[in-house]
C-alpha cells in the first residue's frame, strides 16, 4: 500500500503562484512514477506533469509548460509541483498518484491516489 497526501493549495489571483506537494508513505518501493493530475468540476481528470523517481526524467502536459515544474526531495520522498503564473483556467482539484509502470499521462496506469488539494485562480 502505498499513501499520497497533497498539500499546498488555495485561492490566489491569476498571475500568483503557489507550490503542491505530496508525502509518500508506506511501500513505495517500484512505484517509480508519479504524477499530478487535475480535475476541475464538470471535466475530466487531465494529466498535468510526471517525473520518474529513478531517472528524474520530467513531463508537462502542453498548457502548463514553462509555468509549472515538478520535482522531487528524496529524503523526504516527497513531490512537489510549483506552480507559477497562474491562470484561472487552471483551477481544479489536484491529485497526485502513483503508477509502477505504463504510460506517465494515462489516469489508468496510476494506482494509488492522494485525496486531492483545491487550487483556485481568480481573475
């Protein structure tokens, strides 16, 4: 079992930032990806960003690059995804999750997921 808590989320103005993070706990051990996603109310979850534990390779989905980085504190096996340059096009609850294999975007290939944060942007 693994345990994401996602913390870091609020109501800021567009153009503001803010920075997600989300505690890994339990067996983490092959759950080598891990991702944020976001779900804003009447859409689908998006896949937002990913990184690989092991080769620190990182992934944006095209709306977010350049604004938002992910990153990782292996000593605190904690993620974090900074977010800058807000837009109210980005509010949505944030999850992150994660997978031990298959393709970093697909919500499918993710096993375990946090409760989710509520960002909200206002213009």
């Amino acid at each position: 079992q693994v345990q994401l808590a996602e913390s870091g989320g609020g109501l800021v103005e567009a153009g503001d930032s803010l920075r997600l993070s989300c505690a890994a706990s339990g067996r983490t051990f092959g759950y080598y990806t891990r991702g944020w996603f976001r779900q804003a109310p009447g859409k689908e979850r998006e896949f937002v960003a990913a990184l690989s534990w092991v080769t620190d390779s990182t992934y944006y989905t095209d709306s977010v690059k350049g604004r938002f980085t992910i990153s990782k504190d292996n000593s605190k096996r904690t993620m974090y995804l900074q977010m800058n340059s807000l837009k109210p096009e980005d509010t949505a609850v944030y999850y992150c999750a994660a997978s031990q294999g298959g393709h970093y975007s697909r919500s499918l290939d993710y096993a375990y997921w946090g409760q989710g944060t509520q960002v909200t942007v206002s213009s």
